[in-house]
C-alpha cells in the first residue's frame, strides 16, 4: 500500500497535467503574466547604493534545444523583460557582478573584466543523499525523504544566521529535487572565493566517498554548531528516521546502521537487533547501551553520528566556492516538472510541500479560468490597464509566493535605506 | 608596514630588498615565497609571550578586543566546547573577538566559537589571524615592488634552479603526451587490472559498474588516461560509449560532459591544457563526497574495506598488513607502493612513486621484459622529491613541453635541498652582479 502511495505521488510529481512539450506555449505566457521583472530587479538592484550593480549583473540563458548563452546583461527591468520576451528561455541563471557591463566585455581587456561580488549561494540536491534513503533515488523525491530537506534548510539557515550574521537569506525550491540558499547580505556579496569555501567547509559534516562508509566522525567535545544542529534534527529525526524511512526495518537496512558503529558495539546490537521487531525498538536499544552510564568513550556519540549521516545536509561546496558561479534564477519553471522555483517561506519550512508548488501549465489555467480578484481600482482602462492584467497573478496559486519574496525584499529594502540615508548625511557633513 | 617580532629593525620592505629579483618578477615564485615567509612568520610568532604580542597588535593597527569577563562566563561552554585544549587553560586565556573572515583556517575546520559573524579566539590562537594580515601585506608590497622593477636580463644560472623551485611536484607531470593513440579502447579492461594504480582501477570499474561517474571522478579518470596516450577523440568515444549504457544518452553527452571532455584537452575556453594529478594532488585535494569514487584509495579508504580490496586482489594477509602498515603512518604513496610491488611479484621497487601515470608505465615496462628505472642513489632510501608548497602548474604551452624533463639528477636534488634549507631559516639569496650570494 505505501508503494502505491509513493509510486502515485511519483507520478503526480512527474506531470500533473505538464509535460515539456507545452513549454514553448506556456512559457511565453509564462513570462508575460507571472515573472516579477519588477520585483526581480528591485532585489538585484540592491537600492542603487553601488553604481551599475544590476547592469553588470551576468545572467545565463539556456534556450530551446539546450543552447546555452552567457554573459547576458541589462540596463533596466524593462530591457530585461523584452529581451526575455524575445528568447523565451527555458532556464535563466544569475551569475556575478562584474567589473565591467557583461555583454560589452569585450570592450575591455580580458584581464580587465574580473567577476567582483556575488551573492552566497548553497544548492541541496537530493540525489546527494541516495546512500542514505530507500524510498527514492537520483532525480526522485516522494514525501518520505523530502524531510531531508526541511532539516537541511533548518540547520543551513540557523548557523547562517546565529553563526555568521547574514540577516537577508532566500530559500528556494530548485523544481525537482532540491533547494537553493541566496544570502544577499552586503557582506556575504563582497565575500571572496576563500571565504565561501572556509564557510562551506565549516558547514560539512558528512566526509568521504564511496570509499568511506563512516562518514561522520565527531570529535569530543562536540562543536556548538552541531549541538545546535542536533537540536534541530531531534524532534523530527524519529518520525522521519524511523517511520518514513523506517532505517532499521529489515535486515539490509540494519547492516547499513551497523556498519557505523564501533566493532564491539557493533556485535552487541547486531544480536540485539535479532530479537527485536521494528526500528523504533531497535533505535531505543542504541540510545540506551551508547548513553549507559557504563559505555566505553567511543561508544558516547555513536547513535549521533548515526543521525548527522542520516539526515545533516550535504550541500555540493563547488557551487558555494566560487564568485562567478553561476546558479538558477528564483522563480523560473523547471523544464522536467514545470514546476515554478518558488521562494520558501522560513516561517513554515515544515509545511512546504514540493508537490503543491503550482506548475506552469496549472497557473496559465488559473489566469482564464479563475475569477477576478475584485479591485476597486479595476476600472481603470489602457496603460492602467496593462497594470492591472500583471496584478492578475494575484488570484493564482503563485501569489503566496509572490508574498514570501516580498517580504524577504521588504527586509532587504530596510539594510539599504539606511545605507543610502546614511551616505546622503555624509556627504551632506561637508 | 608591519614590525616584524624578533627583529624589530627588519621591516616587510626590508624582507623585499632581499628578495632576488627572479622571485619578484614571477607571479607563481611570488606566491612560494610569500608561503615560506609566512611559514617563518607563523614560527617566530608563536614563540612569543602574551605581553609582547599586544604590544605588536597595538604597533600593527589590529584592533582585536578581548572579550568582557560576563561575555566569557555567558559563553563559556560554547568556548570550552569549540575550543581545543580550553578545558584546562580556560580561566587563564584571553578570548579575542575577531571578525570570520579574519580566521578563515579555524573558521573552516570548526576549531572555533562563530556568533554573529565573529570568531572568538584564544590567545594562543591569534597566531594564525595575524598571519592572514601579514601575509596580505606582504603579498600587496611583492605586487606594487615587482610592478617598478625595470625588466632586466636574468641570470641563466638561476633559472633551472628557481624553475624547480616553483613545482611541488618534481619529475615528469605527464602533460605533453606521448604516444597517442598507442592505447586501444578495448585494452582498457586488461590494462585496468594489470598496470593501473589501485585509484584509476576503481574508478575505471565503478564507471563500467554504474556507466556513470560524478565530476571529481571524471576529471581524475579522465586526465589520467589522457596521459595514458588516449586521443581526444578515443576520449569522447570512450565516454559517450560508457554514459549510453547507462541514463546518458549520445545527445545528452554531447550537450552535457562532451564540452568538459574538450575544455581538459585544452581545446575550449581558456585553453589550458590540463594536466594529469600527481599523487599529491589527488590525495590533499579534491576530497571525494558522497557517491564519489575518487581520490586516493590508500588515503580516502576506511581501512576495513581496503584490507577486503586487498584481499580480493590476491594479496596474502603478511603483505596486506605492511600495505596497512604504511595506511596507518600516513605513507599512501609507499603503500601503493607496496601494493605495485606485491601485484607485480617483485622485490624493492626501485622507483619513488609520485604518479599514477608513473605506475602504469613502470608496471608496462616491467610486464613488457623491461627494466623499471634504477633510483639516482644507490644504496640510499629516497624519499619522493618534492618541494615544500604546492603550487599551481603553469598553463604556458611553450613552459609544459619544457617541463617535461626527467627525473632530477642526484646533483640537482641536492642543490634543491639545500635551497629549500636557506629559505627554511630565513635565509635570503642577494642578487649581487650577477651571481648569487647566500646572506
């Protein structure tokens, strides 16, 4: 029965009335009715506190037939949207600002054209986690791992935040089968290549590869930020670990588990775990002998380690490391899924669920199918009028997202407001 | 400018006037030498007591606070906890609040306290905070004092010498190839199990296994047999090939990895022909991540399976255990070593392996009748040559025909030595006239 459920849920996962052939129709559409070019170039604009910020702005596009094109960059919103209008790309990357306008660089000398800042950016895809989940593999997700994820995003975002400061952070949904973090602090955008990489290393845990099948050893004492992490993961960990993925459930799964554990250790549960009928029972009967008064010293962080393996996130440092590395824009739709790359609500990370994100195809059948959003303002005619047709997102399933992203560039707006007040009151000293 | 500690009248500047005019003028020979001042630094700085380190922060500029008493108390477990050694020195030390991108080293190992974008370090640890700003300083004194230097002929003496300096890993680096197309696609299996080291022999069957391997995998597999002799074209076969087995249908590879395939054989982008890893590289580098299968076997490898590897590969348990042994001490290349020597039934491998392309000619040569290269100095154990720092190859065509010299002589290795030694005291060549004086 729980096969079926998943193999359903697979499957609504894979069309829900989409299917790739309708992006050329819908997309167009797509971006003439939904895309926030507006809001878009508020966020990446930053307040104009730095010169040219969005005009040096590198963005990718990958078009029909998979022909990728570089060094795409505009001068306005508008500009961007009609060039969009044009390409109706499938997939639109950010990359970094430049030194120099991307699409004049060769106006400059090659060593002259240098990418300069970017936002930090973390990218969590579940096919990272294959070694660790039964239900699913490589580009599938089901409600069973994507769990995963909500801790991923927990504990990404509470050292982020408590650790190292960064107050403006974007979670997206990647479309299929992960997420994005964009940290757009002022700081984290003058980062350099160093620093993204000592934090991304600092947020690793799990090391090694297939070669290696303890992939957590910590070390006594355990660092404040895994206790955090930890703290985090624990209230979940058994309905995820146990039930969903119900780890400990046959003998295969338990092999896995013990493969972890210290020699002794290992022998003593695995005789253990023949008598006993389920994982909750078996994960009891670990806690208790590691956390017994009288346990050996190695055996004290086993059933931790244990869970870090299982559930910490893995995020892929070569996305993070670099300045110019480019990544997928929010809110573009994922060519596989038509699913829309929404923003994440952080105050409700536990109710997101990748399978009610709204896809392309279902939002332009919401546009003519739903009623009007009454509006008092709705009278007005022509130019107010193409106003009024971009507000029509609103009655459709993507204006919560909409809100999220408001509400992250509302905050944001706030960091440069004080910038520029405070710029305005220094030059007006003199 | 900072003032340097222990001599306080020799100044960064002065640490220029020194420097010889060839470091200067190369940007790769700047880099070394600013690694070994730094290592110099990090020394002479740590021998220093509390009292005259303040006074160097105060000297210097750095404005790192020590925490407030009620700070220390709030935070103390967390302290305790991050902090290695702190259980019994907590009361004494100091903690420093430092902001993250000060102490990237102890930010990435997770060896400190982080709140709020501060990293809060003990006394005994601003070493390493200190030497980021010391070594930015004199990175950007190098750049400015090189940029005025007038271009001035250099001694040809010099040159072989400073050039060895600048390579980690001395010997041939296997980036101009030789013998292509020598290899046939369908060799590859046979030769797989017989003259492979042990790491390309895994990714090679974990590719045939999953017809699939992830980037890390690809690059090292990939340069590897580019310097087997493997042509781009029986590259992009080869890989096409394989990934169709699996999910990777031929379009899919030709708009997805065929590009990468091209780029490592220099013939996109930038052009930098890119090449082979050495030992050193695949076993500091490139960490493998879950699913992957690169890196270095004897490094990366819990000991239980490796010991089960061995066995498969008809080692009997006496040599399994010298192999681990070598594990154990940290020496992965003398146990693949070892490993060649067991595999290949001979006795005292007489060549100091530093190289995966290495192994497999040397394992080729010797199933083929030959004999493997006799070692410089005989009677001597040799270590494996290399220089202190790792450093970035050059991607100059002309510069990577020459470096494929072969392996230094044994005059030559000394004369390394002995530069290395200078350097490592602080010792200074002076360009005098055209030779070289040791000060």
């Amino acid at each position: 029965m729980k096969q079926q459920l998943q193999h359903y849920r697979k499957k609504t996962m894979a069309d829900a009335d989409f299917c790739s052939a309708q992006l050329q129709d819908l997309l167009p559409l797509y971006y003439k009715r939904f895309f926030p070019f507006g809001r878009f170039f508020k966020w990446l604009n930053y307040g104009g506190v730095k010169k040219n910020y969005f005009q040096r702005r590198e963005f990718s596009f990958t078009l029909k037939d998979d022909i990728y094109v570089r060094y795409q960059s505009f001068q306005s919103a508008n500009e961007m949207e009609k060039e969009v209008h044009k390409a109706i790309p499938y997939k639109m990357d950010i990359g970094a600002v430049f030194s120099h306008r991307p699409n004049q660089r060769h106006c400059v000398k090659p060593s002259a054209f240098q990418a300069q800042e970017k936002e930090l950016v973390f990218d969590i895809d579940m096919t990272d986690y294959d070694d660790v989940r039964t239900c699913c593999k490589l580009a599938d997700i089901c409600a069973n791992c994507w769990p995963l994820m909500t801790f991923a995003i927990r504990v990404i975002d509470r050292a982020l935040r408590e650790d190292f400061g960064f107050k403006h952070r974007l979670w997206v949904y990647s479309g299929r089968r992960g997420v994005h973090c964009w940290v757009c602090d002022e700081t984290a955008r003058e980062l350099s290549q160093a620093a993204r990489s000592s934090i991304a290393e600092y947020l690793s845990v799990i090391k090694g590869g297939e070669g290696s099948i303890k992939k957590v050893n910590l070390s006594d004492p355990v660092h404040p930020s895994i206790q955090e992490s930890l703290k985090l993961m624990k209230n979940d960990f058994e309905d995820y670990a146990l039930v969903k993925q119900d780890f400990l459930g046959n003998e295969k799964k338990r092999e896995k588990v013990l493969a972890l554990m210290p020699d002794d250790l290992r022998t003593d549960m695995r005789s253990d775990f023949s008598s006993l009928t389920n994982s909750v029972n078996c994960w009891d009967r670990l806690k208790s002998c590691t956390q017994a008064k009288r346990a050996p010293d190695k055996w004290r962080h086993v059933h931790e380690e244990v869970m870090l393996q299982f559930c910490y996130p893995r995020l892929d440092v070569n996305v993070s490391k670099g300045v110019n590395h480019l990544l997928k824009s929010p809110f573009c739709v994922h060519p596989k899924t038509g699913r829309v790359c929404v923003p994440i609500d952080l105050n409700k990370v536990e109710d997101f669920d990748p399978f009610n994100v709204p896809t392309i195809s279902q939002l332009c059948w919401e546009l003519d199918h739903l009623p009007e959003v009454v509006d008092a303002q709705a009278v007005q005619v022509t130019e107010e009028g193409q106003k009024r047709r971009r507000k029509d997102y609103k009655k459709t399933s993507l204006a919560a997202a909409i809100r999220v992203f408001d509400s992250f560039l509302e905050d944001l707006e706030a960091s440069w407001r004080g910038r520029l007040l405070r710029e305005s009151d220094l030059k007006n000293e003199f | 400018m900072f003032s340097v500690l222990m001599e306080p009248d020799k100044s960064v500047s002065s640490s220029i006037r020194s420097t010889p005019y060839p470091v200067l003028r190369s940007e790769n020979l700047r880099r070394w030498f600013l690694q070994q001042e730094a290592d110099l630094f990090r020394y002479r700085f740590s021998q220093q007591l509390s009292g005259s380190v303040r006074k160097f922060l105060d000297l210097n500029d750095l404005h790192y606070t020590s925490i407030l008493p009620n700070e220390k108390v709030e935070l103390k477990t967390q302290l305790i906890n991050s902090t290695f050694g702190m259980k019994e020195l907590f009361d004494t030390q100091d903690f420093y609040k430092v902001p993250f991108t000060d102490a990237l080293d102890l930010v990435r190992g997770r060896k400190i306290f982080l709140r709020h974008g501060l990293a809060y370090i003990p006394h005994n640890d601003l070493v390493s905070i200190v030497l980021n700003d010391f070594r930015t300083s004199l990175s950007r004194a190098l750049a400015v004092t090189a940029r005025g230097l007038p271009v001035i002929q250099e001694d040809e003496r010099l040159q072989p010498l400073l050039k060895h300096l600048s390579y980690a890993y001395i010997g041939q680096d296997y980036s101009v190839q030789k013998n292509v197309g020598n290899i046939s696609l369908d060799q590859l299996d046979s030769l797989a199990t017989r003259s492979f080291p042990l790491c390309m022999r895994s990714l090679h069957y974990a590719l045939r296994d999953q017809h699939h391997l992830r980037h890390g995998g690809r690059l090292q597999y990939g340069l590897f047999l580019k310097g087997l002799g493997l042509s781009l074209e029986q590259a992009l076969t080869f890989w096409r090939t394989e990934f169709a087995r699996g999910s990777i249908d031929p379009e899919k590879f030709e708009k997805g990895y065929a590009y990468n395939i091209r780029h490592a054989y220099g013939k996109e982008g930038k052009r930098t022909d890119y090449t082979p890893y050495s030992c050193m590289k695949i076993i500091q580098t490139n960490t493998p991540g879950p699913g992957d299968h690169h890196g270095c076997p004897f490094r990366h490898t819990d000991a239980d399976l490796l010991r089960q590897r061995l066995q498969s590969h008809r080692l009997s348990s006496s040599e399994i255990n010298q192999v681990m042994e070598y594990v154990k001490g940290m020496h992965y290349q003398l146990a693949c070593q070892k490993y060649f020597e067991f595999t290949h039934k001979v006795e005292d491998g007489a060549f100091g392996l530093s190289h995966p392309n290495q192994y497999f000619e040397e394992s080729q040569k010797l199933l083929s009748g030959g004999q493997h290269a006799k070692r410089e100095n005989s009677g001597e154990v040799q270590k494996p040559v290399v220089a202190p720092v790792t450093m970035p190859q050059s991607s100059h065509p002309a510069q990577s025909s020459e470096s494929q010299s072969t392996q230094l002589s044994a005059s030559q290795v000394e004369e390394q030595e002995l530069l290395e030694e200078c350097f490592a005291n602080g010792v200074v060549l002076r360009f005098v006239k055209g030779t070289v004086e040791l000060g």
